[in-house]
C-alpha cells in the first residue's frame, strides 16, 4: 500500500464502476502494472469477475506475471497467468491473464463479444504500437455488444486530455516515487554511437556509485558497446548484460535481476528498458537520444529501418529509470538545445507502418477502416497498397472482401505473406503433394527472420539441424497446426513454386543493369553476386538504401514455374501508350505480370478513343501533373480547394492532393483524353473546367462563400487573393484602399486570416500584416513619412483608421468633394 497509485485506487475503483471506459495516467514506479491489477482483482466488486492486462512486449508480459503470482505466493498459471507468442501458463483458476496486444486481436476475432472477460488493461498505451491502436479500435466495438465489458487505459507519458475527449473517458492520475534524477549534456563527438556510450559507462562506473543501464538504438550496437566494455579492466563485482527481445528468457532474466551483494552490473538495452519492465539496481542512466523504428515506404512497398531520434517523453521515461532507488544520474548524448527541439511523444506507429496485416484484420472483422474508431486514422496509401497485396495473395476480393482463402491464413494469426505460403501449401499437401506443408513450415521460420544471407535452402539445412531452438519449434508447431507430417528430407523443387505465394509482387525481370519488380519498383544486386545473370527473379528480402533498393535475398526462377503460379494472370494483353520521343503513339501485345513485361508482339496500329485515353492517363500517372497547362486560374482553385480540404476535410468532397488527383485521373480528367492526338493538344486542355466539374453547384457555392477568388474593397475594387503564398492567402491591395478598414478581413468563416500585401499608389510593395489594427497605430507613422515624400499628391491622412478609402490623389479628392 505504500507505492503511489494506492493513493487513487478508490478513486479509481469508482470510476470503472461507473464508466465503460477509465484513462489512468501513472508514471514509472508508482505501481500501475503490478500492484493495481491485483488489487483490483481482490476487491468485492471484482469477485467473480476475471481481468485482461495486455503488455507491448513478451518479456515484460512474463516478468509481470511471475511477480505478480509470487506476491499471492502461487506459481505461475494459477491466479495469474500468461500467454505469448508459442508458450502459454494459464489455467481453468486463472483470474488475471497478461498477454500481448497481438493475442487479444485473435481473442477479439474468435469471440466478438470477449465473453470470458470484464475488465481489459492496456498497460503502456502511451507507446501507440500498431496492435495496441487496432486491439483499441475492435475493443471498443466489443464494448457496444456488452455493457458489463470495461476498458482501462494506463499510461505513463501521453496526451490523456486529447485521449480523455476522443474516448469520452474520466482521467485518474497517480502521482510517481521517483528520486531527484541530474541531467548531464555530453555533446556527442565524431566517434560511433556505440563507443561513446560504452566509454560513458565505463566512465561512470570509476566516477560513480551503483549499476548502469544504457540506451542504444539496437542489436549491433549493444553487441559492439559489450564487447569493448568486456575488453576493459573491469572488476570481478561488475557483469556487463544486453537486454534484448532475441536473447532467451534466463539471458533476459539475468539482465533485470538484482545483483548480488557487493556486485554491480551494466545493462545495455534498446527501448525495450524505457516502461514495463523493472530493472533493478539501477542509478545510473546513458541515453544515446536515438532508436530505431521500421517505417514503410509505399511506392516502393518495403519498410526500412531507420535511426531517429527520441521524443521528449521518452528521453524522459529514460531518465526516470535513474531514479527509482535513489537519487540519480543521467547523462544524455545531447545538448541541452538540441533536446528542447526534439518532438513532445514519439509518433503513433499507425502513420508509418506496413498495414497489410492490419487490412486483413479488419477484413476478417468485416468492417470497412474508416467504420472503425481510430486515434490516427490508417493513412490510405499505405491501406490501398495494403488492399493490392491482399488480394494478390488472394485473402481479398476485387470488392475487398474476404475470401474464404483469406479466412484460413487470419486463423494462422501470422504475417499475410507468411500465412498465405503456409496456407497455399496445405492445399497442394491435401492435394496430393507430400511435405509441401513441412517445408512451408520450416521456409516461414527462416524468411520471418529476415536474415541477408542469400541461400535460403542452407538457411533451410542449417534450421534442420537445430530441433530444440525456438524457430524449429515454431516450425513445427505450424506443421501440426495444419496437418501435416514433422520431419523428413525438404523437397527443393518446391522452393520457388511456396515463394511465389507469399511474394507475387516481388516477381523481378531483368532491365538493364537491375531489375524491375511486378509492383513498379526498380531494385540492383550488389555488384558480384551469382545471381546477377539470372532474367527472372523471386525477391524475398529487399533493402531501402540511398541509391534505391538492394535486392538482398532471392532465388531464380524459370519460365515454367512463373507460368505454372501465374497462369491467370499471364494472358496477353493490348498494350498502348504515348512515346514522347517519337511524338506518337505506340501499341503493341505484351505478356506481362504488373509492371513486369515478359514478352511483347506487335498490334493494330488503329487506335480507338478509349485506348488514346488510357494512353494518356498511363503516360501523365508516370511523370505527374505537371505535364498538365497549368494557369494562374486552375493553380488558384486548386489551391482554394486544398485549404478547403484542410479546413473542413468532412464537409470538403473528394481528395484534392496530388496523389489522389492521379488516382482519380480517369475520372475528372478521362472525358477530354480521347480526342487528343499528339502532345500539343494536351497542352490546350481546359484544365479549371475539368477539375471544376469534380464539384456540383451547391460545393462551388460552399467554394465561393468560404474561399472567394477575390476581395470587394471598399473603393469598389476587385482584387484577386492569391491561395498560392507560402504562410496562406495574401491579398495585395494599394495602402489607400484599405484607409478605415479597422481590422483585417478574415477567410472560411472567420477561421482563416488574410495577409494583406500593402502596395504603394506604383503598386510597389511596402508592408506585410496580418494585423491591420496594429500595422495603423504603429508602423503607419514611418511609412507616412517616407510615402508623403515620394508620393506628395497622394493622400497620406494622421489617422487611416478614420480615413476615407481611395484611389484618388489628394487633388482629385478634393475636386470631387468641391
């Protein structure tokens, strides 16, 4: 009862009875993930009833669980149990199961409702991982199927008043235990990341007092830092341990447990150290700044891990790990201007990952992602290349609904490439094709590695060879999962055929020096490899680097076997397109799987309209709209569209960003193609008349009302805003038309403030505002003075604000007044 989130436990215990959804915002140490659920579990309002605490990551859902079932005096399995990924300690008495995200989505799809469950914890929700933000999303579908269902949001670093506002929930907040913490600067220096850090432990275990923990952005670099740190004369009473997810649980365990008398340890760690797990001993923090994290690249279709740096929450979350015990230290390879610039909370993974397994979720859910409630929606190029790989697999229809082959890989509960070569090979198995299921087993183990050696079938041998490691565990565990036979010699002639299945977009053709890959993406072999000769390729790992994508693994493949995969898909085809070089167009029968064109024959020169237009979508798709005879009228409305769109994105129709206009190419712009002959005639479109239509009359009126094309001055003027400025719309307008506007005028509503550009009577420019009011009784006075000089006919009144708008010289005024 002494940790600090016992303070608000009745507090909190009121608000779960009284609303489906409760936010506890807690920070490290006070309690939250260990104390809390099992004095929840104690309470009278709790009998009977079980709890669902979900952990980002497994070996903080194990530690957990071994805790919290050593504080009731129980092993683990009874009270309190857990499950993850390949192992499981639960039983018929567990009352409090502690799982990862990606478990309670399968619980979600088997059981709509979570029948067997009343109160759902999201521990950690403050890292926004992809299958928290989904588990979230179907979470709270459950919710409208049961009204005894209760979700708890438990964060340590987190917006909880957006979170509160978007989830209509109350915030509890727990106030911490933590020590004083002091933070050192150390500028970083030319030498790797990796070194510094370790010489900084090394430093600090002859400066200081108790253990290290030290942050750094992954495996190589913890792995360098332990070997240079071993290199060292370190004393007997100091271990060196890496924390990693790979590592095995005694090895991991080792690293988290506190040392023993008199000994001290360093734990090099990656993020994985940030929350959840409680490492003891700890006083002394390193903290590199930076971490890695996968993002994907949709053009190309691949992810890329990249080094960035940590937000200010996590630097923070760091930090506290110092003080936990006693007061602290850290020191930050930063400097103290550097880190004030760094981002408030690390970006929700939603925005940056590759979405296909999501997609299929939703799939298997039977809801569209835009039905769903989402913290940050799915962006939707990365949903629609997600879409186009799914139903090349075949898990989706053309109208984007699950086929009953895309219901058996969503039961496997695995990546979609993976569960789709797995599933493809338990149909040709039942088919009649012996050990196909065995060897998709093993084959799913190896690429979901991702390792860049090249030979898969030695990758395969060697995997054979190790029967009590996790991955042939996990092999084999799949095998029986779909019926198939464990052991036994690999059949190779299989290989190509199961890759094909899990990677039909990443069929490559020989191009010149590279490759051209069925999705559109060109990719190089390093210079050397055995493969470079090969014309046809099946790529099964590829790398995002600066000079493009490096095909890192592969095998070949022959005529026969992409005909034998593809068969629907290899028909021939009348292609036509536009040769700029030869100013005409070109039309021809290829034989090509997407992008990749494996052979080509000759065809009807006789164009019909309908293949011009194709033609020339093809040809402005491949090199953007800025072949298009853009205006200063079809660039204004575009842009007025855009801010519009930025505005108000519910009530504004359609998408008028660059990419959405080519996906939609055909549709606004198609009517006008037809009838084009050569270059010259697409250059005379009526381009503001063809985005024009996109809109009906009662959205052009909406247009116009919000976002006019002009200002009416009050001297009768009308003068043209220009949507097209950087920092927003800017109205230029000669100073003496504006004398007695006593603010600026103002956009959509009131919500958007127009920039006035004011011009001398030579329409030359003096002063920018966006304060009318202010520009008058302050910067006026010295613009006066100069324009009375250069300008002496021309009316220069003491106070404009009271002073009548004109286009006139002072004689003229005077003249018609007279």
């Amino acid at each position: 009862m002494s940790l600090p989130v016992a303070a608000i436990a009745n507090e909190l215990l009121n608000a779960l009875s009284q609303h489906a959804r409760v936010i506890l915002s807690a920070p490290p140490g006070a309690g939250k993930s260990t104390w809390l659920p099992l004095f929840l579990l104690q309470q009278p309002a709790f009998d009977g009833k079980k709890i669902l605490l979900l952990e980002p990551r497994r070996l903080a859902a194990k530690s957990i669980a071994s805790f919290m079932a050593s504080q009731l005096n129980e092993p683990v399995g009874q009270t309190v149990g857990y499950q993850v990924r390949l192992e499981k300690k639960a039983s018929s008495s567990t009352r409090l199961l502690i799982v990862t995200e990606g478990l309670l989505t399968r619980f979600l799809q088997q059981d709509p409702e979570l029948s067997s469950w009343d109160l759902l914890i999201f521990d950690e929700f403050h890292e926004r991982s992809l299958q928290a933000d989904l588990a979230l999303a179907l979470s709270l579908e459950a919710l409208q199927l049961r009204d005894d269902l209760t979700l708890l949001l438990m964060s340590a670093t987190l917006d909880t008043g957006q979170l509160a506002q978007a989830l209509d929930a109350p915030v509890i907040a727990s106030e911490g235990r933590s020590f004083p913490v002091e933070i050192r600067y150390q500028t970083p220096d030319r030498q790797p990341l990796w070194q510094q850090v370790a010489r900084c432990c090394w430093q600090l275990l002859q400066q200081e007092d108790g253990s290290v923990l030290a942050f750094l952005p992954g495996q190589a670099e913890i792995r360098q830092a332990q070997q240079w740190l071993l290199q060292q004369p370190l004393p007997d009473s100091v271990q060196v341990h890496p924390l990693l997810g790979s590592l095995s649980l005694a090895q991991q365990q080792a690293a988290i447990a506190p040392c023993a008398a008199g000994q001290r340890k360093v734990v090099l760690a990656t993020n994985l150290a940030e929350t959840s797990l409680t490492i003891d001993g700890i006083r002394l923090v390193v903290d590199s700044g930076v971490y890695r994290r996968v993002r994907f690249y949709p053009k190309h279709g691949v992810m890329k891990l990249e080094t960035v740096a940590i937000s200010k929450a996590s630097a923070t979350q760091r930090a506290g790990r110092a003080g936990r015990l006693s007061a602290g230290l850290c020191i930050r390879l930063d400097s103290d201007s550097q880190w004030q610039r760094r981002a408030e909370f690390t970006p929700a993974e939603m925005l940056e990952a590759e979405l296909t397994g999501l997609r299929l979720e939703l799939a298997a859910w039977g809801a569209q992602p835009n039905e769903l409630f989402w913290l940050d929606p799915p962006p939707e190029g990365h949903l629609r290349v997600a879409e186009q790989l799914l139903q090349q697999l075949g898990a989706l229809s053309a109208e984007l609904k699950l086929t009953p082959f895309g219901q058996q890989m969503v039961r496997l509960g695995t990546e979609p490439r993976l569960a789709a070569l797995l599933c493809r090979a338990q149909q040709w198995e039942q088919a009649g094709e012996a050990g196909a299921i065995w060897l998709a087993a093993m084959l799913a183990v190896v690429l979901e590695q991702h390792q860049d050696d090249n030979a898969l079938w030695q990758q395969l041998q060697r995997l054979l060879q190790q029967k009590n490691s996790p991955p042939y565990l996990q092999a084999r565990q799949w095998c029986r999962q779909l019926g198939g036979q464990e052991g036994g010699a690999l059949c190779q002639q299989l290989l190509p055929r199961l890759l094909c299945q899990a990677y039909p977009d990443r069929v490559a053709v020989k191009r010149g020096k590279g490759y051209l890959l069925a999705n559109g993406a060109g990719a190089i072999l390093p210079a050397g490899h055995p493969l470079s000769g090969q014309s046809l390729l099946l790529v099964t790992h590829l790398q995002l680097t600066g000079q493009g994508l490096l095909i890192r693994q592969a095998e070949p493949l022959s005529d026969a076997i992409l005909s034998d995969c593809f068969a629907e898909a290899l028909d021939w085809q009348l292609h036509t397109a536009f040769d700029s070089e030869q100013g005409r167009f070109i039309s021809e029968q290829q034989r090509r799987l997407g992008a990749c064109i494996l052979a080509r024959k000759p065809a009807a020169s006789t164009l019909s309209a309908e293949q011009r237009c194709q033609a020339w979508l093809e040809y402005i798709q491949q090199r953007g709209l800025s072949v298009l005879p853009w205006d200063v009228g079809s660039q204004q409305w575009l842009a007025r569209l855009r801010w519009w769109q930025q505005l108000e994105p519910e009530q504004c129709p359609g998408d008028w960003r660059e990419e959405a206009l080519l996906a939609q190419l055909a549709d606004w712009l198609g009517p006008w193609l037809g009838e084009c002959l050569q270059l010259e005639h697409i250059k005379k479109l009526p381009l503001l008349q063809a985005l024009q239509s996109r809109l009906d009359y009662s959205a052009q009126q909406r247009l116009a009302a919000l976002l006019p094309s002009h200002w009416q001055a009050p001297t009768g003027s009308r003068l043209a805003i220009d949507y097209l400025a950087a920092g927003g719309p800017v109205l230029a307008v000669r100073m003496q038309e504006v004398f007695g506007q006593l603010s600026t005028p103002l956009l959509a509503e009131g919500r958007l403030p127009l920039t006035l550009e004011l011009l001398s009577p030579a329409r030359r420019p003096l002063q920018r505002t966006a304060d009318l009011a202010s520009f008058w009784q302050n910067a006026y006075k010295e613009v006066r003075k100069e324009m009375k000089g250069r300008y002496p006919k021309h009316y220069w009144p003491e106070d404009p604000a009271q002073a009548m708008p004109t286009t006139k010289t002072t004689k003229a005024m005077r003249s018609e007044q007279g």
